[in-house]
C-alpha cells in the first residue's frame, strides 16, 4: 500500500484505488472502497457490504470522531482529540453518513481513521465534494480512479477560511461542471 499520493482528509489513493479510512491497522481496519459497482464498506471483522450507487440519495456526509455530530459538524472533540499526538492519536475513527433506497433508510458505514490530523478544510470540501456528486447524480464517478486523481490532484491548498461561493467554484472546478 505505498502509493498513497494525495489525500483530501481520510480520502487517500492506495494500490491504484481511493478510499476513505485507514485499510493498513494492525489487526485489521474499517474503510470504504470505491468501486465501478459501489462503495464496499470493510469492517474490521473482515466482513464486507456493497452498496450499489444507485442506492445513494440526498447527499453524503463526513464526520471524524462521533457517530452522531452536533450540526454542521465535520470534527468532533474525539476527532480532534485522535488527531494529536498522545494515547488517542489514530484512535476512534469517521462516518460517511447518507440516505440510501430501495429501501429507504439513513446509513452510517465507520472508517478508522489515519494517524495523522485531518485538516478541517479537506473535511469540508470533501463532504462537499460527494454531496455535489450524488445531487447531480454522478456518484460513480468516484470509481473512476484516473477522473478522481484529475479532480483531487488539480485543487489548490484548501485553507479554513474557503467561502461557501468559492467552495463551490473549486467543487464545480473539480467535477468538471459549468458553476451556476
């Protein structure tokens, strides 16, 4: 697992494939893989769920450190926490928290998390990044490792203090869409 290039957050290009969480734990990891047919979410128990893309609706969000957030949370104090140095460095782990069909129902597939601290502005615009795929119905595009390379490799250092507008222009720049 040593081509690890680019990351945005605990999305990270491993072996030719992104996903998000930390695959490589000793004693095995929770992580989600993109592939053409679904996300495949890998618990640590070696169990694996495929969630077809059809399924995904109404956005997709990314929170580090609680299952539950506060609103409009990316990091709780747990995330935060686990990304300093000290006994819960690399602990607890993320959620990729969505709304699926057929049937209807709101999920929260875990990842562990990288060792290292997650920038909150990765956080953000990645969350932004997959809601703007699945509202416009493109969400298989993160299967395709050479378009998503083209999109997390053209951004610029993302800072903290990104507008809304701005985030959007850089996702829309990112997808390769016309910015409304």
């Amino acid at each position: 697992m040593a081509d690890t290039f680019r990351s945005l957050g605990p999305l990270v290009r491993v072996d030719g494939r992104w996903i998000i969480g930390d695959p490589g734990r000793p004693g095995g990891g929770a992580w989600v893989e993109f592939r053409e047919e679904g996300m495949c979410a890998h618990a640590r128990d070696s169990s694996t769920e495929l969630i077809p893309w059809s399924r995904i609706m109404l956005g997709m969000g990314v929170v580090v450190g609680a299952k539950y957030p506060g609103r409009g949370e990316q990091v709780t104090l747990l995330g935060m926490l686990a990304g300093l140095r000290g006994p819960l460095q690399g602990k607890r782990g993320g959620y990729l928290h969505m709304t699926v069909r057929h049937p209807y129902e709101d999920r929260q597939i875990f990842f562990d998390r990288h060792p290292h601290w997650y920038p909150v502005a990765d956080l953000v615009f990645l969350e932004a990044l997959l809601s703007d795929l699945v509202a416009e119905g493109e969400i298989h595009r993160l299967a395709d490792t050479a378009w998503l390379d083209r999109a997390i490799g053209g951004l610029p250092p993302l800072k903290m203090m990104t507008t809304s507008s701005t985030m959007r222009e850089l996702v829309a720049r990112a997808t390769e869409r016309e910015t409304a």
